[in-house]
C-alpha cells in the first residue's frame, strides 16, 4: 500500500532529523530522483519537520524581536516550500494515473491526494512528539497518561487516514474518481497581487 511505504519514509526522516536536532542543518535527501515518489515524499516531510521546530522557537515569549521576523520569514519560505512539494507530488499522481478509465459516474474527492499525504506528513511529527511526551522521563505520571490518551487517538487518526488515502488512490485507478488539481494561488508572496509588496517597486 502507498501509504506503508508513505509513513514509513516520515519516520525515516523524522528519526533522522532529531540525531542533530536543529533547524539550520544539510539536508540530504536518503532518495535519488531516480526514486520520484520516495525522493519527493522525503522533501516534504523534512520541510514540515523543520517548519514544526521552527514554530516551537518563534513561540518562545523571551525572542529577539529582530529574530522573530527573520524567523517569520523562514517560516513563510518554508510554507510555500511546503504548498510547492504538495503540487509535485500531485504532478507525480497525475502522471501515474492520467490513463486511467473514468467511469460516467465517477466523482471528484474533496482534496487532492497530495494533500492528504500532507496532513499524514504533518500526523507523523504529532505522533513522534506526542510519544516523546507520553514516555518524558521528567513528566509527571499524569501528564504521561494524559499524553498516552492523545497519542492513542492520533495512532488511531494515523490509521484511518492512511486507509482513505489508500482508498482514494485504488478509487481513482479504478476510475471511481478522478483527479482535478487547483494551484495554490496564493497571494501573499507575489510581489503583483500582495498590495504592500506591490507598493515597494
């Protein structure tokens, strides 16, 4: 299944991240473009683990009010970064489908399958963290049980996700559904569609 391969990936990358621990470290990608799939699902999930850090430091009520805005910049980098890889991963399911029957009654889903492999990507790092907190060897024995129920629930989340997406992509094989991609237009970044950046040239 897609999404064996999927969360096992995530973990790779999460384990791999946590060994140094910081946000400003290389990044290797473990798969050659040779290996599309594998190669672009490791890139997001390493963009969210760095973006998932990110957000724990800009949290802190004592940061340098010049680093905050440095960081919020990295961090709006990072989130379209994040929207770009959705879109290439998109791109590769297109491909690899786009000679599939569509049957006359098939139907479209409410996302795309990209994005459901974002919100697994991002329910990878909530498990990893929520796991850390359950098992703190300095937590009280409340908060542990308390964490333990949370990461019960995601574990469970996890599962049921990964059977929708699944799920999704044989539907769409079969051509029970079928695939319509929108870009992401945002326009925040875009120097002709953002008014205060506009206003700067």
């Amino acid at each position: 299944m897609f999404t064996t391969k999927a969360n096992k990936i995530f973990q790779e990358v999460i384990e791999k991240y946590h060994i140094i621990n910081t946000v400003d470290q290389p990044f290797e990608n473990a798969y050659p473009e040779s290996e599309l799939l594998e190669h672009l699902l490791y890139r997001k999930c390493w963009i969210d683990t760095v973006q998932w850090h990110y957000e724990d430091i800009i949290r802190d009520p004592q940061i340098d009010p010049v680093a905050a805005l440095t960081l919020k910049r990295q961090i709006d980098a990072s989130n379209q970064d994040r929207t770009d890889m959705v879109e290439y991963i998109d791109s590769y399911f297109l491909e690899k489908y786009k000679d599939a029957p569509v049957k006359k009654d098939a139907t479209i889903n409410t996302e795309s399958p990209a994005w459901g492999v974002d919100r697994l990507s991002i329910l990878a790092l909530k498990v990893y963290h929520m796991h850390e907190e359950a098992t703190r060897s300095d937590a009280s024995a409340e908060h542990k049980a308390a964490c333990q129920k949370k990461l019960d629930v995601l574990l469970e989340q996890r599962v049921d996700l990964s059977t929708a997406i699944d799920t999704l992509l044989s539907d769409i094989e079969k051509g029970d559904k079928y695939m319509k991609v929108y870009k992401q237009m945002k326009m925040y970044n875009d120097d002709e569609l953002n008014p205060v950046l506009r206003s700067q040239k």
